[in-house]
C-alpha cells in the first residue's frame, strides 16, 4: 500500500492510473473544500487536474451524486476516454 501526504492530511492510493498523481500541483488544488470527502478522485483533460470529492454511505455528508460506489460510472461518463486518473481514500 502506498500513501501520500497532502497538506497534512494523509491518503492511501488507491488507484495511480498512468502515473497521474503529481504532488506538487496536488498541494495547490486540494483545498479546504475537500476535507469533508472520504476521497478524492483526480482525472486530466488537456493538460489540466481536475479534482471531485467523494464519500462512503457512512459520511454524514453524504449525496447519491458523490457516492463513491458509483465512482467507475464518474470515470466512465465525466472523464476522457483512458485518461490518466487517480483515487485516493483519506486516513482518519
């Protein structure tokens, strides 16, 4: 298992599609806003990150639109076709 550290706040990578995962521009997009995700999803699209937070059923935050079940479904329909993308899950 790997993990990574982000603004203090530490993630398991869960998936590292084509080696999407690039610290240094990581730390300037994960805000605030997505402390209160269980995870975050980061897919590119020319040449730009694109973040979305994601949350288990048991996240008293959660919506059927962030449901992390469905996250192959966000992959498969919002990102480019074989883009390069990464998952990960936040430690408590």
């Amino acid at each position: 298992m790997e993990y990574i550290t982000i603004n203090n706040q530490k993630y398991l990578v869960m998936k590292n599609e084509k080696n999407a995962i690039d610290q240094e521009i990581l730390k300037d997009k994960i805000t605030d806003y997505f402390k209160n995700y269980d995870y975050i999803v980061g897919d590119w699209a020319y040449g730009k990150l694109r973040l979305k937070g994601f949350n288990s059923k048991t996240n008293k935050n959660f919506k059927t639109i962030n449901d992390i079940d469905k996250v192959d479904e966000y992959l498969k329909n919002y990102c480019a076709y074989q883009c390069s993308y990464f998952i990960l899950a936040k430690e408590k």
